[in-house]
C-alpha cells in the first residue's frame, strides 16, 4: 500500500527550488506576535506559468511534546497566467510568497508544505525557541 507520506519530499531550499523557505526568528518572546515569511524559489527561481507552477502553501506548528502539529494557515496561488485566449496570456500571475503572523507559547518547530502541479509535495522544517 501506498502512503501519502512516502510521496512527500525535503531538500536544502538553497539547492532545490520547490522546498518551501520558511523565514522566521529562531527565538520569540512567549506569546508575542512574530511574522513568518513562507516563499519558493528564493535562491533558485521557481517558474511561475500556467504549465507549471506552485497551487499552495500550508505553515504548522508543533509544540514540543505535544501530540500533533497545528495548522497555521493554507495559503492558495490560483493565477498563472491562465486566459480564454491562451496559457500564459493573462493579466495576472500570483507571486508564491506570504506572510503570516503568529504568537506561540512554548518551543517547537515550524513546518511547511508546498504543492508544485508537476513536482507534488515538499516540505521543510525550522525550529524555532520561546524565551
């Protein structure tokens, strides 16, 4: 049988441009609001076109020692470039990047998924210390 998670892939972002990065401090003030920046391509540029291109980013939280990991936000890219006329030929393209701002009470690890339409899921990891 086949699982999901066998199909899920990781790499180094700075090698691989369709492991999501994820920007954040590596030490927050207990529940004080933070911002983490999720994006693709940074170091190698992800191409954003209506044959291929990134659907979405989904941001969890795991606390350490807790039980499962909690879903921050989904965050869905659903223009590229598609037209009547044409692929490639809209009038609009999403940039794969967001931003999402959070408070958390205790030490643990920031994970993040990514969907490319050709590529499937990929995923890393950034843990991250409440002080």
């Amino acid at each position: 049988m086949s699982k999901l998670s066998e199909h899920i892939k990781s790499a180094d972002w700075k090698t691989e441009k369709h492991v999501p990065v994820i920007e954040a401090p590596d030490t927050v003030k207990a529940d004080e609001t933070f911002e983490v920046r999720l994006s693709l391509g940074k170091e190698i540029a992800h191409p954003n076109t209506t044959e291929h291109h990134i659907r979405w980013i989904t941001l969890y939280y795991y606390p350490e020692g807790e039980g499962a990991p909690f879903e921050v936000g989904h965050f869905e890219f659903n223009a590229h470039g598609e037209s009547v006329k044409g692929p490639n030929q809209g009038p609009v393209y999403c940039n794969h990047t967001v931003v999402a701002s959070l408070k958390i009470s205790k030490s643990g690890f920031l994970h993040a998924m990514s969907y490319c339409n050709i590529h499937g899921v990929w995923e890393s990891t950034k843990p991250i210390t409440v002080a």
